[in-house]
C-alpha cells in the first residue's frame, strides 16, 4: 500500500523533472495536440443582367505556393532549381520567396495551366524531386471575373481576396455584398506544439452557404448601346466625362445605367488613383441641374392652381431682382411670356416668378413629391439625398426664385429620371427598380425583390398640358438637336459649376437633357448628363444629340418605323458607326446601322 502512494507520488514528480531537464525532447514526443478552427470560403453569388447573361461571375484557379519556413538549407537551392528550370516559375519570385524564412505561405504562380499542374503532379510523386517539392503544392480557390470587361465597371464594382472569400469593395459588389458573399463555413483540425497540422485530422464543423444571384433590370445589349454613344459625345463636345439612365417609365426598371469614364473591374487596381474612374456620376452625382427643373416648378403651380395653363407672366427689360441677388438670363429684352414660352424657350425669369407665387413651404413640399431630397429605394452606395435648402430659416427670396429654375438646389440624376417618370406615367410616380430578384443556385429558388408602392403626384390634365409645353422644346425650343424620327418629350438644364473657393465658374457647366418617347405610349426615358462640355456646352446642343442616338437606336433595335420626324435630311443623316455588341457573355467590337449620327454637335443653340 506504501509503494502505491510512493509511486503516485513520484510519477507527477518524475514528469515535471523530464519536462524542466529535457524541455526540445519532451516536446518532441508531440503528446500535447491543440485543435484550431478556419473558414471554409463559401462561393460567391453571380451578378445577372436581365437576360441571365453574367456581368459578374466566379472561376476555379490553381495556385503553386510554398512554405519557405519549413524549406530545409540543404534542400533550398534542389527546390530553387526545379521550380525554376521544371515548373517554368520566374527566377526574381523564386529567390525572392524562397529566402524569406520567416514567411509561413507565399505564392509562386497565381495561375497554373493544366500542363503544369500535370507536371508538378507528376514531379511530387517520386524521384530526386519529390523531397524538395514537400513543401510545396497547389492551393484551389474561386476568383472573381467579370466576362463583360469595362462594360457597367463603375455600376458592378469590384472585390477583394481575403481569407473567408471575395469581400465587395464598389458599386453593386459592395451594395449587395451580404447576399452575394454567403456565408462561411467553419473546419477544426489539430496541431502539434510546433503548430504544424496533423494530417487526417480536419473535419468541417460547418458547411459553407453559398452567395445568391443578384438578377438585375439591366439589358447588357442596352447598356453597350448608351456606353457608345456617351462615349461617342464626350469626344465630339470634349467633356470630362457624364452619364447615362434609361428607364422602362411604366416599370421603373433602369435598362442602363452609365458613367464614363469608366474602369474594367479585372484591373481595379489600375484605377485606385484615378477619381474620374471610381467616382460613379450616374449613382453619386449631386449637383444643381439647372433648367430641368423648371418643368416640375411649373408642373407644381399648374397644379395647384397658382398659374393656368394660358397665363402670361411680364418679365421687364434687364436682369430681374429680388432680395438678396438677381437672376440670370440669356436675353433681357422686355416681353410677356406665356407659360408654355417659359418651358419651350427656358426663361429663367418666367420661372423665377412662379418660384415666388408658390412661396418656398409649397415648391419644397412638391419637390419632395417628385422625390426630389431623399435618396432613392436603389439605396447605392454614395447615392446622396440632394438639399433643397430647407434649413434655411428665413428663405431668402433670390433662393426661392432661383430654385425655381434649378439653381441654389441640389439633386442626383436618379432622382430626375424618378422624376421625369410622373410625367411618362400620366401623374403616377413610379419607384426607380434595379434588380428583380436573388436566386440561390444550389436549389434554384428564385425570390422577387419587392417593389415598392407607386404614388399620384399629378393629375392626368397636367400631365397632358406639360406633356405638350415638353414636346414643344424638342420640335422648336431649345432642344431641336434632340429630335428623334418618333415624337418626344423633354427638357434641357444647363448649370454653372461650384467653385470650391466660393461662387461660381465662369466656364465649366454641367449640361443635361431628359426625354421619353415614343409618345402618346413611352417605352423609353433617357437621362444624358454631360460634366464640362466645351462647346457647345448647353443642353441642348451638346446632351440633346446623344439622346437622339441612343432612342433612334433603341426604337430600331425593337423593329420600330419611323413616324412624322420633325428632323430635316440636313440635320440627321443616317450613319454606320461601330457600337460594341453583347454576344453570349463577350462585348465584341461590330457594327450596327440604326445609330444616327451626332451632327447636330455642329449647330448653335441654348438654354436656361
């Protein structure tokens, strides 16, 4: 019983003693196992055009790495050669990475063809090879590609590597990044005390959830249209850059939506220094829109009653003042300006006027009907909610007066397409839309993002006398050079930029043009906004050509014949132009015939 008690004794003793007088060879025996926990990368969901066509999708690639910690001396300059003169590996990286002791992982080549993977396959078997290449090997993992190129770059965005899988950054990757990522799964294996990992021993703990399909209202063939013809007018007018959104105006769903300059999301990393590039002016843009807005202050006043539709408003010679400032204008002659000669030839004094006779409470208020200083549903990253200047306590009268003709305010071109749609849908305001639905691929499910609600801001009658006022500034105002072979209605803006160090430059504007058409039925809305144009740089002149491309082709692309064009042969002459063209899910370079040419760039015009 004594020498049992002895021994229980001793034993605890003897191992403390072993473990302080021999601590490498204790640790040696590798008794004392920990167990770790990882991520196992979920698949990252697809990014769909309306027709199913990927603008964003996913690929299996192989990488060689090597653990340089692990690479004994003596088996160093083995290793060094084989990868070199064997697996074709660059010289300057295998140096580089296989003198880095300290380093755990690092990559050799990012992506292995099959040959090669054959060939280190074969390699690591047996032969003279086998023990250098023990610590090296091949590590599968999902990439992010986009089949497209620089087709909806600034719009689809980009992503980044890290350890649980793709993480959004931009645009649509980032905006919708909780349900494209998924979610990681979770593995446990054990290590020795040297933190190796004992092999057999992982087991998942966890399965990894798949990311969801985001579909969206976009049609790549559309956007491939309006990109080239962007483009196309950023060359012929010499602009910085603008943007295009084409809606379906029944639906609200956006077709295309562009800004150029633009980036390729396969090389993002070229474009981290170039603001032009990331900056997205069709979603993040906020600036004053001059013009265009006087059709929904005059919209607003007809409805209300403050104006009729055959009132005369008498603008005296001379700039026009009130408190605290004047009003601009193109021409000073005294006159009497009906209303529809205050939207047809965009008069910033007719539309100061009735700015006044609304009072700021009322034109606010309406504004915000319109959905004028709220973000939209689409919610995009750095979309702003503009300022109508609410906060001002008391409003001054010149801000009241300029806001009525687009001035003193600030709006995103979202919100003017959402806008503009009141008067394509008879009154009703119908909510921009950008995806349709998430569809989870292992299962096929498919889930309809929810739309919400439409709203009546305007009645039917003024609908249909603004509707007139607006088709009248494309056939004789001042936006001719937007006139297409179908009728249409829009309306021009063209505003002075904001001098960071206060007031405003005398030679940098921002051109705009809004339409939709066909009409009495509209299957288009187009917004063509242009960032420094230099010349001509009105809306008209410069944003209204663009516009008459991209819905010539648009109606073309349907089968659509031309009706009772109001353009003269000498005006629009029909042209064949190379336009890129979605093909599978490629962009290739062809040719199409119904884009119509941008003469219209040559003429003189302008607006308020």
């Amino acid at each position: 019983m004594a020498a049992c008690i002895f021994a229980l004794i001793l034993l605890p003793v003897r191992l403390w003693w072993v473990q302080s007088h021999y601590p490498e060879q204790f640790a040696s025996i590798q008794c004392f196992q920990n167990a770790r926990t990882g991520a196992v990368p979920a698949s990252r969901g697809r990014i769909l055009d309306a027709e199913g066509r990927p603008l964003a999708d996913n690929r299996t690639i192989h990488s060689l790495f090597v653990n340089p910690s692990r690479v004994s001396d003596e088996q160093r300059d083995i290793l060094a050669d084989v990868l070199i003169t064997r697996l074709g590996c660059d010289r300057e990286i295998v140096v580089d990475t296989l003198w880095d002791v300290e380093s755990r992982r690092r990559f050799l080549i990012d992506e292995m063809t099959p040959e090669k993977i054959e060939l280190f396959e074969n390699l690591s078997l047996a032969g003279p090879y086998a023990n250098a290449l023990c610590e090296v090997g091949i590590l599968q993992r999902e990439a992010r590609v986009y089949p497209m190129g620089p087709l909806a770059g600034p719009l689809v965005g980009f992503t980044a590597s890290r350890d649980e899988g793709q993480v959004g950054l931009w645009g649509l990757e980032a905006r919708y990044d909780d349900v494209l990522a998924g979610r990681p799964g979770l593995y446990e294996d054990l290590r020795d005390q040297r933190g190796q990992r004992i092999p057999g021993s992982r087991r998942e703990l966890e399965h990894p959830r798949d990311g969801s399909d985001i579909i969206l209202t976009i049609n790549a063939d559309i956007q491939a249209l309006a990109e080239a013809a962007l483009s196309r007018g950023l060359e012929c007018t010499g602009a910085i850059g603008g943007s295009v959104i084409i809606t379906e105006p029944s639906t609200g769903d956006i077709l295309a939506l562009v800004s150029l300059p633009g980036l390729d999301p396969s090389r993002f990393e070229n474009y981290l220094e170039d603001e032009g590039a990331l900056f997205s002016r069709a979603t993040s843009l906020s600036y004053e829109p001059g013009s265009v807005m006087k059709v929904f202050t005059i919209g607003a006043a007809i409805e209300e009653g403050v104006v009729a539709p055959d009132s005369v408003k008498y603008v005296s010679a001379g700039p026009l003042s009130f408190r605290g400032g004047v009003v601009p204008e193109h021409h000073y002659g005294p006159s009497n300006l009906s209303i529809r000669d205050i939207v047809v030839h965009s008069s910033n004094r007719g539309a100061a006027l009735i700015a006044i006779d609304m009072g700021d409470d009322r034109l606010t208020r309406w504004l915000r009907g319109f959905g004028f200083g709220e973000r939209t549903d689409l919610e995009m990253p750095g979309e702003p909610a503009g300022d109508l200047k609410e906060w001002l306590n008391p409003f001054p009268e010149i801000d009241l007066a300029n806001m009525g003709f687009g001035h003193g305010i600030a709006v995103s071109p979202l919100q003017i397409v959402q806008a503009m749609g009141v008067y394509a849908n008879d009154g009703i305001r119908v909510p921009l839309r950008l995806t349709t639905a998430r569809r989870d691929p292992p299962w096929g499910w498919e889930v309809e993002v929810p739309v919400s609600s439409s709203r009546r801001v305007l009645s039917e009658r003024t609908v249909a006398i603004m509707e007139d006022f607006m088709r009248g500034v494309v056939d004789e105002g001042t936006a001719t050079l937007a006139a297409t072979e179908w009728p249409c209605a829009g309306k021009t803006g063209t505003a002075q930029k904001i001098d960071p160090e206060g007031g405003y430059y005398d030679n940098r504007f921002y051109s705009t043009f809004v339409g939709y058409g066909p009409l009495p039925d509209p299957n288009w809305l187009i917004l063509v906004i242009l960032d420094e144009p230099n010349y001509p740089h009105f809306g008209g002149t410069s944003c209204g050509p663009v516009f008459r491309e991209i819905f010539n082709a648009l109606m073309l692309r349907d089968g659509e014949s031309p009706v009772d064009s109001p353009v003269t042969e000498e005006t629009n002459t029909a042209l064949r132009i190379d336009v890129p063209v979605v093909s599978g899910t490629q962009v290739t370079e062809a040719s199409t015939e119904y884009i119509f040419s941008l003469d219209g760039f040559d003429n003189e015009g302008s607006d308020g």
